[in-house]
C-alpha cells in the first residue's frame, strides 16, 4: 500500500511538471527597423468624428492641420427653444404647469469623419 501512494505521488509530481510547458517565442532578427516603424506609423491612421451645429463652422481649422475629410454628414437640429402659454389665461410666472416648449430656431447639424 505504501509502495502505491510513492508511486502515485511521484506520478503526480511528474505530471504537473511535464504538463508546465514553457513556450518560446521565435525571435526574428530585425532588419531595416527604421523602415519598419515607418511602414507601422503609415498603417495606424487617426481617424475622429466633429460635429458643428447652429452655424457654427471650425472645419477650416482641422483642413489646415492636414485632415481630410472621409465622410460629411448633414441633418437638421433644435438651436433654441422658446416657452409660450397653453391657454389665454394662463400665466407663465404664476403657474408652470401650463407652459408649452417649444421648438424656436431649427439648423443644421455637420457632421465629419476626418482621417490623418
């Protein structure tokens, strides 16, 4: 009985050695690293998302920093908002339950992806 529990804990012992492989990564000797990096630097592009709403407009600024532009979108958004009575006899300072908001001035909304 002795005999069998040496060998099972040897046998143990062997199989969580054996079972621990190290793993060797192959090095490759770098050639040309400089072109390398450059080649890495060329792949991985900027790209960001701007939006510009209500007339505002600061595209010029990224053009100039050498941007281009990939993607322009255009929709409409709510600039202001504007509070008007629902009734004749409601009063607006008094009671705020019946005020109504409402849309006041309606613009554009650009969108850009830009890309470096």
């Amino acid at each position: 009985m002795r005999t069998i529990k040496q060998f099972s804990n040897i046998f143990l012992a062997l199989f969580f050695l054996t079972s621990c492989k190290t793993t060797l990564k192959n090095v490759n000797p770098i050639i040309n690293s400089e072109r390398n990096i450059n080649e890495n630097n060329n792949l991985e592009k900027e790209k960001i998302e701007i939006k510009f709403s209500c007339g505002e407009d600061g595209i010029k600024k990224y053009l100039d920093e050498g941007w281009l532009i990939l993607k322009e979108e255009s929709r409409e958004k709510i600039c202001t908002w504007k509070s008007i009575p629902s009734t004749k006899n409601c009063d607006m300072e008094k009671d705020k339950g019946c005020k109504i908001t409402m849309p006041d001035k309606i613009g554009k909304e650009k969108i850009y992806l830009l890309e470096k």
